[in-house]
C-alpha cells in the first residue's frame, strides 16, 4: 500500500534535521565576532481567507507569521522579517530568544507554540550577525498584533501556498560600490496591503521550499531593482 504524503508539520520536523537546508548560505563564514541572533519561523492553520493559489504541495489554509518592520527605524526600516532579535545574555539559547522576541513583537502565546527544532546557523556579514532559524508549528494560534508601533507597522500570516505561486515570485537587485546583489523575493498582498518580502528572510524561505519540494518552477528574469 501506498504511504500517504507527510504532513507539512512532519516535513518541517524532518527538514530541522537536514543540514543540506543551509547549502546556499555555506560559503560564508561564521566568525566568532558575530552577534548571536535568533528568528521565529512559526507555521499554522490559516486564521482567515485561505490562500488564492492552489498549490500541489501545501493545502491552501497553511501560513506562516511574518511582520513589517516600522519604516522610522534606522536599519531595516519597512523591511518584512520573521519575528526575532539578537540573544540576550538571560536567554537559555536560541529558541528561548525567538520565542521572547516573538511575544514582544507580536503578542503571541508561547504555550501554544511546538518548537520543532532548529535550522543551521545564517551568517549575516553585512550586520555582523548568526541568525539561529528556529522552526515552530502553531498548535493553539492566539490573537497577533503590532505590539510596539515603534518596532513593526504590521503583522501578519501569509499562506504559504501564494508564496509558492510563480505569479507572486521576484528576483531583487541591489547594487552598492559597483557590485550587484540579487536574491530571491516576493511580492504578497495580505488583508488588502502588498507586502515585498527580500534579504534574509526571503532567502530562509527560498531554502525551506525548496529543500522540502514544495516550491514550483518561476521566472528568475523578473527582477525587482532596490
């Protein structure tokens, strides 16, 4: 008899466990000097409309949580993240430190959240950081909101599905001192606002769905310039 497929909580339990996630990022060092930070990439069960693309891999009422940063800060102003921040000396680790920051960015009960594990460490040169990725299932989803105005102009839980759909799929371009950066982006409209997700995050996202063939063919041409 023919196994049924995986649940997407059990695939990104496995994928915490894949080392091959972090391929991409392997190039860049991990110098000691880098500030420790961690994020939370925490999926569920849609709360609200289920996504508009019908993808093959994902059911349409899955989402992640995602937040925009408010555009008044000096770095990363406007910039779509996950929740998460640097690791405070009174934090147990990495997953201590996502859930903290997630509580206080986003106002979410941590009870109600598995961890199911962790993804290798990104370097982050330009901001001289260690991003910890810590992978989390929303088992008893509670009310989410912009907490600190000052931090985060939004939160909100896109489904995963229209981040797989090729419409919604961008490449970035950002040129500094004469070199040209690209990156893999989305661009997603959430409860009536158009979000463009890039950098980091962007790129963890573009890992886990590829990683876990969830993702489908898109259009690297279409650039999106910065």
């Amino acid at each position: 008899m023919t196994q049924p497929p995986a649940s997407a909580r059990e695939q990104l339990r496995a994928l915490a466990g894949d080392p091959a996630v972090a391929e991409r990022w392997a190039e860049f060092a991990l110098y000691d000097h880098y500030r420790a930070a961690a994020v939370l990439v925490l999926f569920g069960v849609l709360d609200g409309a289920p996504a508009v693309h019908a993808a093959g891999a994902v059911s349409r009422d899955l989402d992640v949580l995602l937040l925009a940063r408010a555009t008044t800060l000096r770095s990363h102003a406007g910039e779509v993240a996950f929740p998460g921040g640097r690791i405070d000396p009174d934090d147990a680790g990495p997953v201590d430190a996502a859930l903290r920051e997630a509580v206080e960015e986003t106002g979410l009960d941590p009870a109600g959240v598995e961890v199911l594990g962790t993804l290798p460490e990104v370097p982050l040169p330009p901001s001289a950081h260690r991003v910890t990725p810590v992978l989390g299932w929303w088992a008893r989803p509670t009310p989410v909101r912009v907490v600190d105005d000052g931090e985060s102009s939004s939160v909100f839980r896109a489904p995963v599905a229209d981040l797989i759909d090729p419409a919604n799929r961008w490449t970035t371009r950002l040129r500094r001192g004469g070199l040209s950066f690209t990156g893999p982006a989305w661009r997603v409209r959430v409860d009536g606002r158009e979000h463009l997700i890039w950098g980091f995050t962007a790129n963890v996202l573009d890992a886990m769905l590829a990683r876990l063939g969830w993702d489908e063919p898109w259009d690297h041409g279409r650039v999106i310039d910065l």
